[in-house]
C-alpha cells in the first residue's frame, strides 16, 4: 500500500448563519440542505444549540451552523445561547449574517447589527436580506445602500429562505471563499445531531406552535429512552415546565392538547426516521430549570 497516499482535497469549511431572532435562520438551514434538520417557528428564539448541517457537492462540502438568535441575555439558558452564538463568530471560515429584511427596511430589531457582533468578526463575512418575498422591490436599493456603509460585507445578498429565490447565489459566493481541505463529514451524513437529539427538538417545535406565549419558553424535552424494534421505534419523552400552572396548558382539557402535540410529533418523526414510531409523552415540572446549570447540562448544555 502507498503509504503517501492523501485524501483528495476538495473546497471546504465551516460557515456559521447569524443574526437577529426570527430572521430566519433555521429555515435558510433547511432550504439549503433539501431537509428539515432545524425546528422553525414564527416565536423567536427557537433555536437553542447549535446545530450543524452539512452541505455536499461533487467538489466542496459546506458544514453550516444555524446559531441561537443574537440578542440581550441575563438568564442562564439566555447566556449559553448566546455563548454559542458569539463563539461562531470567531471559528469558521465564512459568516452568513440574515436579517429580516422587513425589519431592516423599517429600523426595527430584526434589522439591527449591533457594533459588537461586527467587531468579533474575523473571517469573510455575507449579509443575507431574507424575506424579499414580502417586501415591495423599490424599498430594497435603499436597505442595501444603508448596510453597505456598515460594514464591508463581501456581498450583500437579497434572498427568501422560504421560498428558495437567491439560496444558489449564496452558495456561489460561499465556495469563492472557501479554503481547501478535506470532507469533514461522509457525503450521506446531513447532519452531526443524533437522531435522539433531532425528535427531543420535533416534540419541543410542536409544542412552540401549539401551546400559548409563555409556556413555549419555559419548555425543555428529555427523551428518556429510544428502543429501535423490528417494526417500530419506540419513543418515551418528558415535556418539562418550569411552573406547574403551564402543565394544565400543554395538557389540554381532557388531555386534547398534548395528543395533539404528540400526533405532530410522531408525524415529522416518521417523515424523518422512514419507519413507525411509537410515541409516548409525559409533562413534568422542574421549577426553574432554565436557570439550574446540572439540568442545562444534562440536556446538552
């Protein structure tokens, strides 16, 4: 055997999607990928860990890091968000800053930047306008000209996350960027969650878009076991609250609300994991968990 023989060199790195909560980073993940690999709700702040989805193609490989949303934070939980966030300014190979770019064109937070997240950058770094899709094409030139003086973008790219339109032109501008180097990753591999991690963040989505305000943030989702049998897989999940008044909400009357978290649930899990899946669900409270640093731990922390 050759012992000079080297693995073929090929574009690649890690790029890491920050920005504002709810601007769509999660669903630009996904876009990109061809596949849900990251939860998405209309509630800011969804996305809690950093998750990585990798992209390949025949000569490149690009490992994308959705990140917690950039914002103010005081509590515990808030804190290691935000640690995540700030640590992927400083360790990739080329940064997708996305902006809202509704909140952009009416200076709201969705469209903010603010001076220290710019100061921490220290790779190529891309402005995404997302949402192009809802807002009228004359109020862009001037939201383009305002973000151009900010900072000195690579490029500015105006997309929609949703819908798909400019996600090609952010990957041509990703690989003019990026250094060469080996896959990081095999090409069958989407994603370097496991797939426990993966249905814990299906459950906690679907409690996001079924239950009120409050409860979605106090929410953590623990899978107590994952059994593969022969003709299913059987999942047992703990929904826990902070509050014991919140677990009346996730609940329901006669517990409709819950059953109808855990038929969402198991109906994206089979999308995902390509077999049946039995799912059972409990509802617990930890009083305060989000500020308990073991349980943080504990849940991937």
């Amino acid at each position: 055997m050759d012992s000079s023989y080297t693995l073929p060199q090929i574009q690649s790195g890690m790029v890491a999607i920050v920005g504002p909560p709810n601007a769509g980073k999660s669903t630009l993940m996904n876009q990109l990928l061809g596949m849900k690999v990251s939860i998405v709700t209309p509630k800011p702040q969804t996305t809690r860990n950093r998750i990585l989805g990798v992209l390949n193609g025949d000569s490149y490989q690009i490992v994308l890091i959705d990140t917690p949303g950039l914002h103010k934070a005081d509590q515990p939980l808030n804190k290691e968000m935000m640690r995540l966030a700030m640590e992927s300014l400083t360790e990739v190979d080329a940064i997708l800053f996305l902006l809202d770019v509704c909140g952009a064109a009416k200076k709201k937070n969705s469209g903010n930047i603010p001076k220290e997240y710019l100061e921490r950058i220290n790779a190529p770094a891309f402005l995404l306008l997302n949402k192009i899709d809802l807002i009228a094409k004359q109020d862009l030139l001037p939201v383009i000209e305002r973000y151009q003086k900010l900072f000195p973008f690579e490029a500015i790219l105006p997309l929609s996350a949703k819908t798909g339109a400019g996600t090609d032109e952010v990957v041509t501008e990703i690989l003019k960027k990026l250094p060469l180097g080996p896959r990081y990753f095999p090409e069958d591999v989407p994603t370097d969650v496991s797939e426990r991690f993966l249905v814990g963040e299906i459950i906690r989505e679907k409690v996001f878009l079924l239950t009120g305000q409050e409860v979605p943030y106090s929410t953590a989702v623990v899978i107590d076991s994952f059994v593969e049998g022969s003709r299913q897989i059987t999942i047992h999940a703990s929904i826990v609250l902070e509050k014991a008044s919140q677990k009346g909400i996730v609940i329901g009357k006669g517990g409709h609300k819950l059953k109808s978290i855990g038929t969402a649930a198991r109906r994206d899990m089979e999308k995902m994991l390509g077999e049946k899946v039995l799912l059972k669900l409990w509802v617990k409270v930890k009083k305060n968990w989000s500020q308990n640093s073991g349980f943080l731990k504990e849940i991937g922390f």
